[in-house]
C-alpha cells in the first residue's frame, strides 16, 4: 500500500535516471522496503513532470532572439545556419551546426559578453544540433558550461546590474531545466539543482525581508518535524488554501489572486517552482524522502505566497500528503527492523535506547500520518465547499485541480485500507476511479484499481478469518 509511491514523481525519475526523458513541462504505498524501486516511480513521474511546465517554450526566447542585436559579421552566419537547418535543405543539421559554431567563434572574436542573450542564444542553438544529431554528451557538456558560466557571473560583485540579475536568473533556471533533460548522473543533478535553487531563493529573500523571516521560521518548524515535535504545533493545511490564497469567481471558476505582491519572484517564478519540484523528484529517486518532503513542504507555502495558478497549488499540495504518507511509512519500516532486531535478540528487549528510539519514531510516524490525512482532507474539503469546481474544472487546459482532488479522494483510500478500514476505502477508492475517468486521470485510474484489489483480497481474508472463527465456536459447543 505505497501511497507516496504512487503519486507524484515515480517513473518520470526513472526515465531521468535512465537519461531518456523529453521533459514536456506541465503544471505544476507500502507492503515492504524491498519495493522502493517501484514505489516512487508513479510519484516521481507526476512531479517531474508538474516541474516541467514551461519546458515546452524554453529555447523559443533564445531561437528567434527577438531583441535582435547581432553584429552584422555575426549575423551574416547565422543567417547560413539557419538556412542549413530549413526543409529548405532537408534539415542539414550537420551543416548548421558548423556555421553556428563558427558564429560563437566570430562572438569570442569580437569580446561579445558570454552571459548576453544573443551570445547564449547561439550556443543553445549549438546544443539543439547535438541533440538532433544524438550526440547528447556534447550538448550536455554545454549546458553545464553556460551552467557555471551563469552561476560564477551571479556570484561575482558588480559583475551583473541589480537590475538584470532577475533576467539571468531565469535564463540560468531555464538551462538548468533544459540539462536535466539529457543528465546521465542523479547525484550531479542533484547537486546542480540544489546549487542554483540556493542561489535563486537567495535573490528572493533578499528582495524581501518579510519572506526571509517567513522562511526561517518555516524551516525550524520543519526540522521539529522529524524530530516528533509537531503535535502541538502542527500545520494548518486548510490555511493554505483558504479563500483568501485560493480564489473562484461567480462561475466557480479558479482565478488567480492578481492582488498579491509576488514581485520577488518575478520573472522566474514559474521556472523556479518547476526547479523546485524537479529537486524533490530527485530526492526521492535517491531515497532521500526527508529532504523531498522538506522541499515540498516550503514549496506549496511559497506557491500560495508567489500567486501561483491555483490548480498547480492544489496539486502540490495533494503531492505533498503523498509524500507525508512515503515518509510515515519509512517511519513504520524502521519501526518493524527495531522490533525484528529486538525478537531475534532478546538482550535487547529492554534495551533503554533500543526503546527510546521506537518511541521517537513512533512519534514521528504518527505526526506524519495525521499531517498526510489533513493535507488530503483540506483538499477534499475545498472541492466540497466549491461543488460545481468538480465539473467547471472539465474545461480547464489544465487540469490540475481535478487531479488534486481525484488524487487526495485515493489517497484517503489508501490511509483507510492502511488502517483497515475496508468499506470506506472501498468507498473513496471507487470514488476516485470514478474521478479519474472523468477527468482523464489515466496514472490514477490504474494505482486505484490495483489498490481496490487490495481492498477485495484483504475482505476475502476477513471473511475467511470470520468463518473459520464461527466453525470453531460451533465446535467447542
């Protein structure tokens, strides 16, 4: 019953682990530790690609190069290669990868500065004739380039005006995405994302003092999440999405709350949450589900601060009880090695710290399944008190608010088959079938169909258990 290995970001992290994955970006469980291939990959999927939205229109800004500034030498080149790579002739990319690279020599030639648009913009064009040519190292080699290239221009004082850091850092996050694409390496991914997500949330708090404060208190409270300590505290999920973060207009329709200042993320918002929720696919595809739900956790606060379109913060949040269950059952994992350690060793069954430590984690796994439960429910019950959104949310090109609810509906289903309660997750699994055929939701569709399964085998046994209970009663009388 892996619910965190259903949803969010599961098989999309395996095709970028095997290094084939077009990132075409939209929006934005547990029998046995021995599955945790298989667990994340449905998650890893839908949050890899929730990561993506955008990715569709990264290279147009640097294809067409709208600010056209080229010097006429320059541009007496690229006018050849683009030539070469018309169906004018047959697509030559071999041909118009030569004159693109003799225009980035004719740029360094002419000290054309190598974070300017028009000079970047060439070498994006270099790498789009290495991929089409299948030489992905090659390509990938310079995105990593323009990568540290970006990265060192930021760091270094005066070397980018205050008011055009905001710009390059979009186009940094935009190559960064790109990488990922073609990456062969999840560590240097890894590492990659949290380099650049670090450099832009540092721009964004120092644009904003209140966010930085918000920000500090939030990780303190997430670090007291892994140490057990959130009872009292807890988070208010029906905050996130109270009427004043999630609008809907008399139709019912979601809109954007054009009221709120998210000018510190401006004009890399979108790329910087698609960054964000690429880095948790990561971690979890490198098992490290403390610091994926960690991310999460101040990505759909952020998301709600930064305005961004409602659905993908309905989404997000959904994902997020996903990842609250994943977390609460790796709890549960380590309890039962504990407790088998404790069984074969039975000096340790009164083992001070052996004790302490399952009373931690039993803490630990307990918070996170109520935190998994209130993240699904205020989900749930937002689509309760909007009704007609279930139906409005048909007509939507993006159909993340129908996902959200038709994916918190299953995964109430699964925390009531975890707990054994096998008529209401029966229930609220057939309702999100139902949902997911409405919607078009096809990953859900089938996760719910094979966890119903669960449902039936885990009644027959009941049932077996009951008759088996009553035949013996009849025999002892």
């Amino acid at each position: 019953m892996m619910l965190g290995s259903r949803f969010g970001v599961r098989s999309a992290l395996r095709r970028a682990i095997q290094v084939k994955p077009k990132i075409k970006i939209p929006a934005r469980a547990l029998n046995t530790f021995a599955s945790s291939a298989s667990k994340y990959s449905t998650w890893q999927r839908w949050a890899y690609t929730a990561g993506a939205f955008g990715a569709l229109s990264l290279g147009l800004y640097y294809l067409y190069w709208p600010r056209h500034t080229f010097p006429q030498s320059v541009a007496k080149i690229l006018r050849k290669a683009l030539w070469e790579e018309s169906d004018k002739k047959d697509h030559d990319y071999q041909c118009a990868l030569k004159f693109y690279l003799q225009a980035i020599g004719e740029c360094d030639k002419l000290s054309m500065d190598r974070v300017s648009d028009e000079y970047t913009g060439i070498e994006l064009k270099i790498a789009e004739m290495y991929e089409r040519l299948n030489m992905n190292d090659e390509a990938h080699d310079l995105y990593l380039e323009m990568l540290y290239r970006y990265f060192d221009a930021l760091h270094t004082p005066g070397r980018i005006p205050d008011d055009k850091r905001p710009h390059l850092i979009q186009k940094d996050l935009r190559i960064l995405i790109k990488s990922l694409e073609i990456n062969k390496d999840i560590q240097v991914g890894k590492r990659n994302l949290l380099a650049h997500l670090l450099l832009a949330q540092e721009e964004v708090l120092s644009r904003s003092p209140e966010l930085k404060e918000y920000f500090d208190k939030r990780k303190e409270r997430t670090t007291k999440l892994f140490q057990g300590k959130l009872d009292d505290e807890g988070v208010d999920f029906d905050n996130f999405l109270s009427e004043d973060n999630i609008k809907l207009n008399d139709e019912s329709y979601l809109i954007v709350n054009l009221a709120k200042n998210s000018s510190a993320w401006e004009p890399f918002k979108e790329e910087f949450f698609t960054a964000r929720d690429l880095y948790t696919a990561y971690c979890l595809s490198t098992k490290d589900i403390s610091s994926a739900l960690s991310c999460k956790l101040t990505t759909v606060e952020w998301m709600v601060m930064a305005d961004m379109p409602p659905g993908q913060i309905l989404l997000s949040q959904a994902n997020l009880g996903s990842l609250l269950y994943l977390q609460a059952e790796t709890f549960e994992t380590k309890i039962h090695q504990l407790n088998k350690r404790r069984e074969q060793d039975k000096s340790k069954a009164e083992d001070e710290t052996m004790i302490r430590a399952l009373r931690q984690l039993n803490r630990n796994k307990d918070t996170c399944f109520k935190m998994a439960t209130q993240c699904y429910d205020s989900v749930i019950k937002f689509s309760r008190k909007n009704k007609k959104l279930r139906f409005n949310v048909k007509d939507f090109m993006d159909p993340s608010a129908a996902h959200a609810i038709a994916l918190s509906v299953y995964g109430m289903g699964v925390i009531h088959l975890h707990k054994h309660n096998l008529a209401k997750a029966e229930r609220l699994l057939n309702d999100s079938i139902n949902m997911a055929e409405e919607t078009g939701f096809h990953e859900l569709l089938k996760e719910a169909k094979q966890e119903l399964k669960k449902v039936a085998k885990a009644s027959q046994v009941d049932a077996i258990k009951l008759e088996d209970r009553d035949s013996s009663a009849s025999d002892t009388v």
